[in-house]
C-alpha cells in the first residue's frame, strides 16, 4: 500500500521502488497515523505489514477500523492532483462513516470531478457516510448512460447498496434491465433494484425480465423479487411461469421467491408441487420450502 504526496492516500502495492521511506507495520494502530503524518509532509510512504487482512482493506480504499484523526487528511486527498488518490480518499471517507460528515461538502463537489473514477468514489463516500444521498444517487444516474461498461456497472453497484434512498435511480434502472445489450449490466439492474422494493414500476419490470434470453439476468430478477418479499405479490403469475424454466437454478429461485412472497403466492401450489420432483435435488426442496411457507406451516 502506497501513500503519497502531502493530500494523499495512493493505493498500490505493499513496496514500491520510488518511496522515500517504508513504514514496518503500516496497516495497525501506531503505522497508519504515522504513514498519514508522513504523506501530509509530502513523503511517498511504502507499507509492509504480515496483515494481509488491513493490507488488503487498505487497497481497497478502506480503512481497516476507525482511525480518529484520519478524516481531516482525506479531506485534503480529495484535492490532490491524481485521479486515484482523489477517488481512493473519498471511499476511505466512506469506509470511516458518519465520524467523516465534515467531508460531505467536499465530496459533493467531487461529484462533478472530470474522472468518471472520482465522481462514482465520492458517490460511494456520501453513502458510506449517510449524507449527501441525494445527491449521490443524481450523480450516480448520470452514470448510468456512460460508454464504459465498467463505470457503468459501478454506479449500478452503488446505487444498490443505497436501498429506499435510490428511488429516484428506479426509472433508468429498469430502462436498463429493459434495453442494455449487456447482460452483466441488465443483472446488475436486477440486482439494484431489489433494494427499491415497491417503487412504482419495479416489481413488473423485474417479473418482465423472468423472460430474458440470459439465464444469468433471469436468476437475477427472481432473486430481486425474493428479497422483495410479500411486497412482491404482483409477480406471482410470471414466477409460476418460471418454474419450467429450461434453467434449474432460475426455477429453484422462482420457487425462493414464491415462498417469500408467501400465502399471495397460493395460486402457484399446484405447480410448485410438481416441482418437488424436479431431478435437481435443489430445485425440489426450494419448491418444498415454498409450499410450506406458503400454506403457512
């Protein structure tokens, strides 16, 4: 792990052969603060640590624990010259949590960084933090259209792990599930969007999209509707549908998330039942779950 220059938090590997110093047991209690003191004096600092556990978090952008006094210097990172160093302090900002709301301001700023990178990191900051969300989530959708499928994958990640406070994100979400020639893409949908729960129009896009030609985004949007629940209901008649599906894992999912769904998925008992005789071992106790929930016992 790799810090540098008096705003920064680098993330790189463990050595790096243009440090100005290492710092043994960089990722504990007593390195980090020291490492955070070094790079704020300017220093390209190295880390070597046995644990692999804190390196790993570190190159990841997260802090490890809670490092009381880490927030002002990230704060600073934000304005650092290199889009990594940029975008890896606004997610440590986001790992420290609601201790970083003095970076809010900030980080909303960084929403309209001119790196695609920087914009979904700070993005990712205001939700680790809880603030900000809002904003966050319009910038996020902005994404959305983006050329590059990776950033568009990301925003789509962030946008599911924001839950209710996406609502607004639901529209473009589903045009994606919809329209994206991408199936990563379109499973990713499925997947944020079980997070928005009963937000106009989400429960019959993901029951429309248990027809797709991707196994992949079928299992997905089954799954979506099980997280869902009972606030699924509206779905019952295309999950029954999709317990012949040519794919055991999308039929066994289909019964998930009936049984979730609960006694409004009655209707689809008679074909459950068949299931329990699935020759996939989990698909017939998926579908026996899901009787038994149904009916109550």
């Amino acid at each position: 792990m790799n810090y540098a220059s008096t705003k920064t938090v680098r993330a790189a590997s463990t050595g790096s052969a243009h440090a100005d110093l290492t710092v043994v047991g960089g990722a504990g209690h007593v390195g980090i603060p020291l490492v955070l003191a070094f790079a704020e004096a300017g220093l390209t600092v190295n880390i070597n640590d046995l644990n692999e556990a804190g390196l790993a978090s570190l190159r990841s952008g997260k802090l490890p624990f809670i490092e009381h006094g880490a927030a002002p210097l990230l704060v600073k990172a934000l304005a650092d010259k290199e889009e990594d160093v940029r975008e890896t302090a606004a997610r440590a900002l986001g790992a420290i949590g609601p201790d970083a709301a003095a970076a809010v301001p900030e980080l909303i700023k960084l929403l309209d960084d001119k790196e695609a990178d920087v914009r979904i990191g700070a993005a990712r900051g205001l939700a680790g933090i809880g603030k900000g969300t809002k904003e966050a989530v319009a910038a996020l959708v902005k994404e959305l259209p983006n050329k590059d499928p990776d950033v568009r994958w990301r925003a789509i990640e962030v946008l599911g792990g924001l839950g209710p406070d996406a609502a607004p994100a639901a529209p473009e979400l589903l045009k994606l599930l919809k329209d994206s020639k991408d199936a990563a893409v379109r499973v990713g949908a499925a997947t944020a969007l079980a997070g928005l729960g009963t937000t106009s129009g989400v429960v019959l896009g993901l029951a429309a999209a248990l027809k797709d030609s991707s196994s992949q985004v079928r299992h997905a949007a089954a799954y979506a509707l099980g997280d869902i629940g009972k606030d699924a209901r509206e779905a019952v008649k295309p999950l029954t549908d999709a317990l012949e599906d040519k794919n055991a894992d999308v039929r066994a999912e289909a019964a998930f998330a009936l049984g979730a769904i609960g006694k409004d998925a009655k209707a689809a008992l008679p074909e459950l039942k068949k299931l329990t005789k699935d020759k996939h071992a989990t698909v017939k106790k998926a579908a026996a779950d899901a009787i038994k929930s149904i009916e109550g016992k």
